[in-house]
C-alpha cells in the first residue's frame, strides 16, 4: 500500500495531491468539485475498496483545499485555468533490482514534468539512485529496511509517485526559492508489531544548482503508519 502527500507544481502553481492505494494498480484521479471544495480529507470513508486495486490520487486544484495557499490570487480562479493545470504531461520510468539473496536492492527513478512554468523552464527533471536492504512486512513484526538515496531535482521538478523515501522538504525549499536542490536521503523502516509501520528518514549533503539560493539545511522526520 502506497501513501504520498506532497506538493507539485501545475503551470506555475503550488497544489497539493494525495496518492493513496495500490502502488502497482491503475492510476485513478479524483476531480472534485467546486471550485473551492476538496475532498481529499474524506478518503478514509469512501474510497478504501477502491485503494485495493487502483492508486487513488486526489487532487486539491487551484484555491481549493490546502492549494489554497496564501501566494494565491483569486484572479488565477478561472475554469481554463483548472483545465489547463489538468493538462500538464509528465512522464517517467523506475526500477528495482535484486542483488541475489543478499537483501539489497538497487533502484532509480526519473520523472519529467514537461510544459513551461513560471521558473522559466521548458522541463523540469527529477531523478533518484539508491541501495535497500530488507524489506517491511507488515503481518510480521520486527521485519526492517534500510535504506540510502542520492536525488538530483531541477527547479520545479516534483515526483509524483514514489514508495522509496520522503524528499518533501528538500523539494519545498527548491520551489520556494526557484532552484534545483540535490542532496542525500537515508530511510529505516520497521513493523514494530502486526499492521503498525514506524519509518523515520534524514535528508542531508544538500546543495542548490542553478541559482544563488544557500544551500537548504537537513531535514529529518518520523512516521507511525497503521494499515487499516
């Protein structure tokens, strides 16, 4: 089961998504409707059975929900615009590979968001390179991963779906401040009893490229999932 919740950057706009559901399902985005009415906080009652077999992403669009933001001007509120922002392409390629019986895994990703944006790129590129060992399983407790990943992110440049590790923070600061931001992510996960998952990630080793923006400081932070 995959869980997601970040921003991205639609046509120049910081909007918020929330992918929850089967990782290797169909992908299904949910449109709410309003403007101004998001529904991503009631995923929990309606759309459990529908995570069973699809990644449900839902969307806040433009002044909606928590892409409400305080940058926001009311003027951006038009239909074309909502359009517009759904039609922003993007597309990518991920891999995992085993290294015997070892326990390690060797994976990458890259995504390219493509469409100018306000950064004035023609495309944006984000791409990550990591080692795994072990993996969580959640019926039996005490099974951990670990995990380290370098990741390379030109300004505006969001990935929209990935289960490796948590970059929110080193990706905020590289929207923020228009730049791209690389930096070091390391991950340790563990199933410290049957259904409950505690993660904890340090993003660290981080420098800006293509602007004069300081270098962002690290990050941490730790989760207690429980899978319903």
């Amino acid at each position: 089961m995959l869980e997601i919740s970040e921003y991205i950057n639609l046509n120049g706009v910081k909007q918020y998504i929330l992918a929850t559901g089967n990782e290797n399902g169909p992908l299904m985005l949910f449109l709410h409707g309003g403007p101004g009415v998001s529904q991503s906080g009631f995923i929990r009652k309606y759309q459990s059975k529908l995570e069973e077999d699809f990644l449900v992403v839902n969307w806040d669009q433009r002044g909606a929900g928590k892409s409400n933001t305080k940058i926001f001007s009311k003027d951006e509120l038009k239909i074309n615009n909502i359009v517009n922002d759904a039609s922003v392409k993007a597309w990518g390629a991920g891999a995992t590979i085993g290294l015997g019986d070892s326990g390690l895994k060797v994976d990458g990703d890259f995504i390219q968001t493509r469409g100018k944006n306000n950064l004035g790129h023609e495309h944006a590129n984000l791409w990550t390179a990591g080692l795994n060992y072990g993996e969580v399983d959640l019926n039996r407790p005490g099974s951990f991963t670990l995990g380290v990943h370098y990741v390379r992110a030109d300004a505006g440049a969001y990935l929209l779906g990935n289960s490796a590790l948590d970059m929110t923070d080193q990706l905020e600061y590289g929207w923020d401040n228009g730049t791209g931001v690389k930096f070091w992510t390391a991950k340790a996960g563990v199933a410290v009893q049957k259904n409950v998952e505690l993660d904890a990630y340090y993003n660290f080793g981080a420098k800006t490229y293509d602007s004069q923006a300081e270098n962002p400081a690290n990050a941490w932070g730790v989760e207690l999932n429980y899978a319903f």
